[in-house]
C-alpha cells in the first residue's frame, strides 16, 4: 500500500522518520518475536534432563532452529496470517506455523512439543517484552541521547551569555541561555535513566500461572526454576506471580516514564518557541522552504510545534496503556490484547517528536544582542542584589525602598546609581554595586551551566 493512503499519519506522511520502529511494533515484528518465543521455548524444554521425550539438541538441530527466527521474513508472516483466517487464534496460528516448517526435518518427532504447556499469554507476553526491550535499546533510548547531547552541547556553547530570566512572564533575576539549557538537559538525563533502568518482565507460568499442566506431564521438574532461567534467558526480569496474564505493572512504569521524558521535552519546545518570538534565536532558513501560503517573510518555528503536537498524542496514548494494562477482570480478559497493538503507536509518536525537535534544535542561531538589549532595558532586576547588600549593613527597611523605587516601573541606570549613592554603607560594597549590571548579574550560572551530566 502506498503510503499516502495510509489512515495513520505515522505510516502515511510520517512514514520515513518512524521506519526504525516498523520491525519491531510491527504486525510482522509481533509474528516474529511470537516464533521467536516458541522456538526457544522448545530448546529450553531440551535442555531439561527430567524431559526424557525431548533430548538435548546436537549443534545441527540448533542451528535449524534458530534459522526458522533469523531468516523469518514477510512472505513467513503472511503464511502464518493465512492459518491465522482458518483457526481465527494468531498465537495458534504461530504454533501450526512452526509445526508445518518442522515436518521436513528431523524435528517432526517433537511437533507436539511446540507451544507445550503454553498459553497464548505466555508467548504474547514474552513478545511483548522483547518488542518493548528492542525498541528502547535500539530506537528510543539513543534518540533521547542524542537530544540530551545536543540540548547539553548549546548549554555549554551559551553557559556564559547574559539573558533576563521570565517569572510569571515578566522580567526577572539574569540568568545564562546555557543555565536554562542545562537545566533541560539535566531534566531529560534523570527520566531517559529511568526509561533505561525499568525491569521489563516476563512469564511462563501456563493458564492461569500456576503451572498446572507442567506439573501433571512432569511432577518432578522444578517448573519455577525452569521458567525463571528461560525468562532471564530471554533477557527479561522474571515475573513469578500472575494470573492467566503478566500483571503488566512494569508496562506502565515504563510508560509513565516515557511520558515524563516526553513532558520535560513538550516543556522545552514550548519554551523554545517562546524564545524563538521573542528573537533570542534566529531559525536558520532552507532554500526553497515556505513559512506562509501569504506573508513571505515568515520562518516559523514548525518544529517544535509538531514535536508538541506529537508528543501529547504519545502521551495520550501511553497513558491510556498504562491506566488500562493493569487491569483485567479475575484471572485475565481480552482487553489488553487489542491495547497492545498500539504500543507501536505511543513509541512512533514519540520518536517522531524527537525528530521533529532534533530538527530544530539545528536550525537554531542566537542573537545575542537581542538578549543584550533586553538586559540594558531592565536595570530594574538590579533591586534583588541592592535590597541584599542593603540587609546584610542593617540597612532600615531595605526590600521596601527599593520597592517603591522598582516597582511595577522600569529604571535605568543613573537612576540605579544615584540610588547606590545615598546608601550608607562600605565604600567597597558601594563600588561593587556600582559596577555592577544586570548583564554581570548572573551568580553561579555559567558554572552551573557547565555541569556535567551524571
């Protein structure tokens, strides 16, 4: 199908810039994984000498098997929707699947073997683990580094630029644009941690996760065991105790920490966009490229608007995943199987604002003397270091006469000075105020902004 007749966006316009993803969260992807569940499942069964019907596998056969997952491809998947359309049940559609592709070799003893023991949720929800594994290691977790590296680098391009801090949108103490930057970058490093280190857990545990039919076929294997090892072979943290379904908590930690990832960046596009109004930065311009279908001289900040647009239909749905995932009526129902198929869709949606905002980021140019002639308009912010010098000599009624200086008014710098002047205090803290300017007046910012990331 060619993309522009696709009903999402994500594979219509947005086709090219999700394409990582397209393996993973994928119908094909999810296919995939669910073979690759049930053939290491089989080898797992192999390995265990209280199995006596399926011996260890010799070299040869494991290479076989594991050939059926590394060459599994769209022409494998559409045979498996093709039993899916008789047996109308895709996890029982994988296992005929499997079945069929063993009847040539010499593996066709052991067809009975595949999917032994196994509810579907066994196999969905260890696919489902290693979709959401795959897609953080390979996907999402560098294209939050790469974000985090280039937010980090202007901070520290920008840690010693002067710039009027908003509070309440209206001016405020001085700051640095790499301060601002840095706290940004700090923001995002704690969250994509915490994306990173989440356990993402599995089971195989049988219908309703007390291994009822492992215990008859075989009472004296230690299937808790044998599904502990196979889970953390899988790469994934064991979950020991479900009901028919992996409760899904883990899900909806991860994807509660997406999305605060995702709203610490929806707050920087915002503020960047902000910024980008009020000419601290200049947008650098691509030939050919229109702002407006009327004014011509316009060069919007189109890509922060569509990473915010992006990243609350992400959230919106990743919070519908993790409000609804962990709930399922007494032993399991339905509900969750429809939902997962949209993990792809939480994750597309992010990615594509990570783009969008990388994107940016890189037409970004500052204009320093637009941040210096805002500073050169506020003396005013001068009042804060005056008021304190003021309170540290016991100075009378510090904070209120420089409110009725300052408030609510602009002042310039004679009038600053003449002010400093009356004052009766030290020379030299006089003369530090004196030459002090609300471009100077920055504190520990530029070191701040230096900081690295933990």
């Amino acid at each position: 199908m060619s993309p522009i007749l696709a009903l999402s966006p994500l594979d219509g316009r947005y086709d090219s810039k999700v394409a990582p993803l397209r393996p993973i969260f994928s119908e094909f992807g999810l296919i995939r994984y669910r073979v690759r569940v049930e053939i290491e499942w089989l080898k797992a069964l192999s390995r265990e000498k209280s199995i006596p019907e399926v011996p260890p596998f010799d070299p040869e056969t494991l290479a076989l098997l594991d050939a059926l997952v590394q060459n599994f491809d769209e022409s494998d998947a559409l045979a498996v929707k093709k039993i899916e359309k008789t047996t109308n049940h895709d996890v029982k559609a994988v296992e005929y699947f499997i079945k069929e592709k063993l009847q040539a070799t010499p593996l066709v003893r052991l067809e009975e073997f595949v999917h032994f023991a196994c509810t579907s949720e066994d196999i969905n929800n260890l696919a489902h683990a290693l979709m959401l594994r795959a897609a953080g290691t390979s996907v999402m977790i560098p294209q939050m580094e790469a974000l985090i590296s280039k937010i980090q680098g202007m901070a520290e391009q920008f840690a010693a630029q002067p710039m009027l801090a908003r509070t309440h949108g209206q001016n405020a103490t001085p700051t640095t644009l790499g301060k601002e930057l840095a706290n940004v970058a700090h923001r995002l490093h704690r969250q994509k941690e915490t994306v990173r280190n989440i356990p993402i857990y599995g089971k195989m545990n049988g219908a309703v996760g007390n291994f009822n039919a492992h215990v008859v076929s075989y009472p004296a294997v230690d299937w808790p065991e044998v599904s502990k090892r196979f889970v953390e072979g899988l790469g994934l943290t064991h979950q020991p105790m479900t009901t028919q379904i992996e409760p899904h908590d883990g899900m909806a930690e991860l994807f509660h920490a997406l999305i605060r990832f995702n709203t610490v960046l929806l707050d920087f596009d915002r503020d960047v966009w902000t910024y980008v109004s009020m000419g601290y930065f200049r947008q650098k311009m691509r030939e050919g490229e229109i702002g407006s279908s009327t004014m011509p001289h316009k060069v919007n900040p189109i890509d922060f608007e569509n990473s915010e647009g992006n990243l609350g239909l992400a959230n919106a749905v990743l919070g519908h995943l993790a409000d609804k995932l962990p709930i399922s009526r007494m032993q399991r129902d339905l509900t969750d199987s429809t939902v997962l198929r949209n993990m792809g869709v939480g994750y597309g949606y992010s990615l594509l604002a990570y783009d969008s905002a990388l994107r940016g980021i890189a037409k970004l140019e500052c204009d320093p003397h637009r941040l210096h002639n805002d500073l050169e308009e506020a003396w005013e912010v001068l009042a804060e270091p005056i008021q304190t010098v003021m309170r540290r000599y016991g100075v009378a009624h510090p904070y209120e006469r420089l409110k009725q200086l300052t408030r609510g008014q602009r002042v310039n710098r004679e009038q600053i000075a003449t002010f400093v002047a009356t004052l009766e205090i030290p020379e030299a803290a006089k003369k530090g105020l004196l030459e002090l300017t609300p471009h100077s007046y920055t504190g520990l910012a530029e070191f701040l902004a230096r900081t690295p990331l933990p």
